[in-house]
C-alpha cells in the first residue's frame, strides 16, 4: 500500500490499517469524523439516544522496531436515557485515548495448558498485542463506551420510595429494614402496653 493510501486509510472511517505498512521512521497523525449515516450506525449499535459531533484524532507513534504508541483525544455529545426517569440526559465527553500496541505482548485469553506459565497478564490496561488489522473507528467506539456515564441521571432525577406487600398487610419501609429497626418497633410496642 502507498503511503498516500495508508494515510487516506487513517483518515477514513472504518477503514483497516496494517501497522506493519506504516513508516517506522515517524509518526502519523488521523483525524477520524464519522458522517451522519456512520453516527446514526453507531448511536444504534451503543443503544444510544442520540450522538452528534463526534471526532477522534490522534497520532501513531513508533514505540519500537514493531511497537507503536497511539495517542489521542476522543470527542463527542452523545444522548442517553435516564437511569431513573429514562429522560434524555446530555453528556459532553472529552477524552484521552492511549494505547500501546507491542509485538511482545501475549493475550492471555490465548493461553493453553501447555504456554498457561508463559503468559503473563500486563498491569497496564492500554497495553494489547499488535494486530492483523486496526481499525481505528473500533477504537474510536471503545474509547467511547468508555468515557460515557455508566449510569446517566438527569439533574432532577430521584427514586421514589416503593413499597411492597402482600394484600391486607402493611409493607415495610425503607426505615423498617434497617438493622436495628426491628428492635425500635419492639420498644415501641413495649412503650405501648405501659
């Protein structure tokens, strides 16, 4: 692949890149912006309620003769829903991105009976081994999944108390589970029959 094509391969949503085709010799810079049919690809796979302006830029570095480091920043305004209210939340994210792609780097959801004590499970999470083919847009979406709120909540958002109970029975509240709640209610009753 030329150099040209491999440079347009960074540059193009979903496209594979081969780290082995990039010149060791520097570094090389990608700006990724999905379109609008890209986005809404991803807003559905993420089980989104809406993803706009989203922007992955960075650099490829040579780390070593076949290791190289990405660096990079991930940029988005995705919308979920609510964890409580399932109302749109707005998150803005803003986020680093680093990975270390190293030709020593053995996974060690490969590892056999036989190399079990070769593989070793590195300390770092950005850490991954080199591979056949990077797409950086997967990276992309990772560094996404990431950033994003496990549990959006919108600012007014609150649980309200439930209370459950067989019929013609009084339901517990959230007060009387407390450990020493069963005791109070006994000296209430003591209290009572004085």
């Amino acid at each position: 692949m030329s150099s040209n094509g491999t440079q347009n391969s960074l540059n193009t949503w979903g496209s594979a890149i081969r780290l082995s085709d990039l010149s060791a010799s520097r570094s090389h810079n990608f700006i990724l912006v999905p379109d609008a049919e890209q986005l809404k690809a991803l807003r559905d796979t993420l089980g989104l309620q809406g993803l706009k302006k989203m922007r992955f830029e960075g650099t490829l570095i040579p780390a070593s003769k076949r290791d190289w480091q990405l660096e990079a920043k991930i940029g988005a305004t995705a919308v979920q829903s609510c964890v409580v209210t399932l109302e749109p939340v707005t998150s803005r994210v803003d986020a680093p991105v680093t990975r270390l792609y190293s030709a020593a780097y053995k996974d060690p959801a490969l590892a056999t009976a036989e190399n079990e004590d070769d593989i070793e499970t590195p300390e770092d999470d950005n850490v991954e081994p080199i591979p056949v083919a990077l797409k950086l847009s997967d990276v992309a979406m990772e560094a996404l999944v990431l950033a994003l709120p496990d549990y959006p909540r919108a600012p007014d958002a609150a649980l309200q108390e439930t209370q459950f109970s067989k019929p013609g029975t009084d339901a517990m509240t959230d007060a009387e589970t407390k450990p020493f709640a069963s005791l109070k209610s006994l000296r209430d009753k003591l209290e009572k029959d004085d």
